[in-house]
C-alpha cells in the first residue's frame, strides 16, 4: 500500500504536513488540527521514490483488513504513530516469507520494550516494610577469653595443620626434623603479638642484651625464632597439582580457606559495607597493586565485608584483572565482588548494604533488591543510563544544600545529588532524599559554622558505610612488621591481625549484651598473648628463665691522698700473696706492698711504682 494511501486512512492531506528547508525533515503543521483530529507523524526522513518503492514493495500486497488487524493488536488507542504501524506491517511480511511466527518478533520487542530504563521526577515511595527480620544474637551465659574468642577464627585443627605442613616444608629444604608442634606455633604467634606491642627497631633486638625483652627471649631462643619464622608454610608443594598452581595464592589458600569458613560462622549484622583494604608491600608479586589514592600505595588488595562495629565477615585477595570483558546487561566485575561478598547474608531478611561508587550500580541494586537485600552506595553518574539531573552549576546557584532526586519507575530506585561543597550522587532501594535534616558545616566566607540541609540517605550511608575503614584503622594500631622473602607472609601476618581484632570486636559486642565494661585493644592483646604462650615454655631460652647474676668486677681500692702523700711511715714488706700493683694504669701484680697504705705497689730494677704512688697524686 502506498504512503498516500495510509495518509487517506488517517484523514490526512499532504498539505497539512511542513517540510523542513532541506527536504528530510518534517514537523506537523500548526494549522493541520482545527479539525481536533489526533496527528499520526509521518517518517523522519523523506523517502525518494526508489527508496519508497523498495520498502513497500512488501506490503502491498498486505490486505487492508490485515492491516488494521496488526494496528489494533499493536495498540488499542489511535495515537500509534504511523512509523510503528509500518515496522509491523514489515515484519509480518518478513515473517510470512520467511514461514516465521509473528509472535516472536512482537515479544522481542516487548520485552526490549520492558528492559528500557525510564527515570522520572515523581516522589520517592519507599518500600512497605524495610525492618530487620534476621535473628538477633542472644546475651551470652558469661564472658568468653581472649584465647576462646581467638579460636572462633583460627582454630586448633588450623594450628596444627600449619605445625605438620611446617615440618615437612623444612624437611624437604635442609633434609633435616624441625620437630616443630600446634603448641610451639601457638608460642610463635603469641610472641608475633607482643612484638606488636612493644614495637622494636628489629627483631634481634628483642634478644640483644642492650634491648633485651625478657617477656620475648625467656621463652624462645632468638634462632629458634627466626627459623620458624622462615619456616611456617601452609601446603605440601609437592602435592599441588598443575590446577592447582594456576591460583596465585595457592601456598597460602588454606590458610585463607579456613579463616574465611570461620568468618561465615559469625552472626550477621543489619548494616553492612563492602570496601577494599591495602596490606603493604613493595617487593616482588604478580599479585602486588598500586593504588595512588590509599596511604599505603604500593601492596595486595583485598576485598572486605564488615558490619558497621567493624567486624569483619567476608574477604578475599584480589589476584589481578582476569582478562575477560564483561557482556552488556551483565554486570560489571566491581558489582561480582558484591554479589561474592554477600553470598552468606540470608535472603530475604532485610538486610542493608553500603558501598561506594566502585561497585555501585543499577543492575546490581535489582539484583540484590529482588534477593531482600537493600543497598545505598554513591555512583557514578556515567554508570546510569538517560538519567539527567541537575547540573553541578545550576546548583551551586541555588547554594549548599541544594538536593534533585529522580525515580526509575520498573525497579523503584532513587539517585539523589545533594550540593554540599561539591556535589554528591548516591543510589537507593529502600530510602530517598526525604526527611531533610539539618547538619553543620563550616562556612569560609562567614567564617563560623553554619546549618545546611541533608538527605536522608547521605545521613544513612555516612552512619553505615565505614565498617571496613574501622577495621582497617585497628588492625594497623598493633601489628609488627617482619621482613620475609616470600611475599605471601606479608598477607599471613596481616590475616592474623584481623582476625585478633575481630576477636576483639567480638568480645566487646558479648560484654555490652552482659552489660558489663569491656577491654581495651591493646590489653585484649596482652591477654591473648599471654594465653598463648603460658601453657608450655618451649624451645631453649635464649639466657634461662632468670636474669643472669652479674658478673664481679674488681675494683682498685685506693687510699686517700691526705694518707699516701705525708711521706711519714710508708716502709715496705713483703706479702705472703701476690696482688695487684694499685699505681695508675699500671697491670703489674706483686708481693711488695706498703704496710702504711696497705696497697700492692711494683719495685724492681725496671719499673718503681712505689716511689710514684707516694710522691705524685
């Protein structure tokens, strides 16, 4: 059918249509609607009559009552445009040629139809019933040890399995026992934390006798020490197969196995963020990152859950870009390390998630949103597609304060700028810009603080979002670096740290459902320490599990000037015993002493020292 035609069946002339000056545009004329008939818009481009002629080849011979079939069955009202009824008409004509169904190509586009994100300026509705329906940690019958607490994470059967693995790793390198057992790790961890607290310049200082650290060297040789140290290893290397190998984590992979089954077993908390943490390091490693922005630059990145107390329940080490590119509609490999961190919150149960514009994305809030898990996170407005909020500069006009805010009407997420020295983009599920409230901050012009208003969901992600950076800031307070050659060391003592601090966090959390007074950080490590190394004293001490006595140290016993210099009475004999000359820098021993002063003094035909100590002082 011709364009004229379908121009007939709308009740339109071609008169009542403007064309641009150019002659490819078109735009409805103001005076085509007197008659208060709809305008069905004509195409985009002007067709030349070749162009027109190819593309409607195919539907003329479409019946007319096929025609107006396929328009009712696109839409029920008659505001179709005109450029919709024509790629219908062209795909039932592909389709009869092809002996396809129909159906096909209109659920393709149905549900491309569905998958388009559309942002609106409506308010914000937030969902029905956002409380927490997880289980609530009961109040303990009486309070754990430091040392009960610390097994929740690393426990016994880990300890020894890196006492037998230590033991066939020394074996296999010198040929010789090490004869190492759980008890005397547990000694070498124990006096790893009090390094931590005392903080030498060295480790050999702790043996030195100008440093010496009695707690250190009375309960394990300093070489026993350093070649444990060098020693401690996780896996038989000879049993790891190729596979296995292409982990770059491997030698410490059940070390790390372990801890993080531990730290499954934890009670979740409500609140919950995920960040990424620095250990320090700036040797060598395929696994070594640089982050410009982080205090510590140069180290291994790992990836983190904790809860808003700072408790930790997730990590990983992040081992390098894997080289893959994610698909569109997928998400990205930030939104996976997510999705990988929350795989032991319940679904479901109404738990909240923060993180920062790293991860955050839309398709990774529906993804948890549809698993009961709620999210607030800053984004990067790059990452949101066709959602246009005001500018920074059309806000700054307005002042700090200043808040826009748009819907995504399918999945009922938020984003909100708030303007507050910048502007500030952040991505809900479960809270919206509303109520605002009032927050202070210091004014450069006025010179005083002043009161700015604040979303809701900035309060709500500065009060929840910091629970790795707590963590991280703990770990730092009393760890104790020790040089090793393997680079994977560095992430074991740092482990080890974390999970003496969560043991730490865990504690206080038991006293506070006691309702009793909890310990400090560094006290919680003094007892731990001394839990650990107390019940058996292995490994030769270094100098006894007593000072030594002092040595003697003889001293010259010399009398007063006003007695050796009066020249009266000093006559000499002969002594039984041989003594020591008493006369300055004199090393000389003798019998001849002065019966007056009572001091050995050398008379012979080489030297006369008794002539000297009694004539000069």
């Amino acid at each position: 059918m011709a364009e004229h035609d379908l121009l007939e069946l709308s009740g339109l002339t071609d008169s009542e249509f403007e064309y641009d000056s150019d002659g490819s545009d078109y735009c409805p004329s103001s005076e085509s609607n007197d008659s208060g008939d709809e305008i069905l818009p004509s195409p985009k481009k002007k067709k030349t009559p070749k162009e027109s002629s190819k593309q409607t080849s195919g539907d003329e011979d479409i019946p007319l009552s096929r025609l107006f079939s396929i328009h009712h069955d696109a839409s029920d009202s008659d505001d179709e445009p005109l450029i919709s009824v024509q790629r219908q008409i062209r795909t039932s004509s592909t389709a009869a040629t092809t002996g396809q169904p129909t159906n096909r190509h209109v659920e393709e586009e149905l549900s491309q139809a569905l998958d388009e994100i559309v942002w609106q300026k409506v308010p914000f509705m937030k969902p029905t019933d956002v409380s927490f329906k997880g289980d609530v940690e009961a109040a303990p019958n009486q309070l754990k040890t430091p040392l009960e607490f610390f097994r929740e994470m690393v426990t016994d059967s880990l300890i020894e399995h890196v006492a037998e693995q230590t033991n066939i790793y020394y074996t296999q390198k010198t040929g010789n026992p090490l004869a190492t057992t759980k008890v005397e790790i547990d000694l070498l961890i124990g006096l790893y934390l009090r390094m931590g607290l005392i903080q030498c310049y060295a480790v050999r200082a702790f043996w030195d006798n100008d440093t010496r650290i009695a707690g250190i060297a009375d309960h394990m040789a300093r070489n026993r020490f350093q070649k444990l140290m060098s020693h401690v290893h996780f896996v038989n290397n000879l049993e790891v197969s190729e596979e296995e190998k292409t982990d770059k984590l491997w030698r410490l992979r059940p070390w790390l196995d372990s801890l993080q089954n531990s730290l499954k077993k934890l009670p979740q908390e409500e609140h919950s963020s995920v960040d990424e943490v620095m250990v320090p390091f700036k040797g060598r490693s395929s696994v070594k990152q640089y982050m410009r922005n982080k205090p510590h630059k140069w180290g291994f990145k790992l990836w983190g859950r904790a809860g808003a107390s700072g408790t930790l329940y997730e990590f990983d080490v992040y081992q390098g870009a894997s080289g893959q590119q994610s698909k569109p509609g997928q998400l990205s490999k930030t939104s996976e390390v997510v999705l990988s961190m929350t795989q032991n919150v319940p679904d479901g149960q109404n738990f909240k998630l923060f993180a920062d514009n790293l991860f955050t994305s839309l398709n990774l809030v529906k993804r948890l949103k549809d698993r009961g898990i709620y999210y607030v996170g800053t984004v990067r407005m790059n990452r949101l597609k066709e959602c246009q909020l005001s500018s920074e500069k059309e806000m700054k006009k307005t002042g700090r304060g200043a808040v826009d805010s748009l819907v995504e009407t399918k999945s009922g997420c938020v984003v909100v700028r708030w303007f507050d020295n910048r502007t500030v983009d952040l991505l809900s599920s479960y809270i919206g810009p509303e109520p605002l409230t009032k927050v202070k901050r210091y004014d450069k012009k006025q010179k005083s603080m002043i009161s700015v208003e604040c979303p809701a969901v900035v309060i709500e992600y500065n009060k929840f979002m910091g629970g790795i950076d707590l963590h991280d800031s703990l770990t730092a307070l009393y760890r104790y670096h020790i040089k090793s050659r393997r680079w994977y060391m560095y992430i074991f003592f740092y482990t080890l740290n974390m999970m003496v601090v969560n043991a730490w966090l865990r504690h206080r959390h038991h006293a506070r459902l006691l309702k009793i007074s909890s310990m400090k950080l560094s006290k919680f490590q003094v007892m731990l320490s001394n839990q650990l190394i107390n019940p058996s004293k292995v490994g030769r001490p270094s100098l006894g599990n007593t000072p030594p006595a002092p040595k003697h140290v003889y001293r010259r016993k010399i009398p007063a000037p006003e007695l050796r210099l009066d020249n009266v009475g000093h006559l000499p004999e002969i002594s039984a015993k041989r003594g020591r000359c008493k006369q300055k820098n004199c090393p000389g021993y003798t019998q001849i002493k002065c019966s007056k002063c009572d001091s050995f003094l050398c008379l012979t035909k080489d030297k006369n020292c008794y002539a000297r100590f009694h004539l000069y002082a």
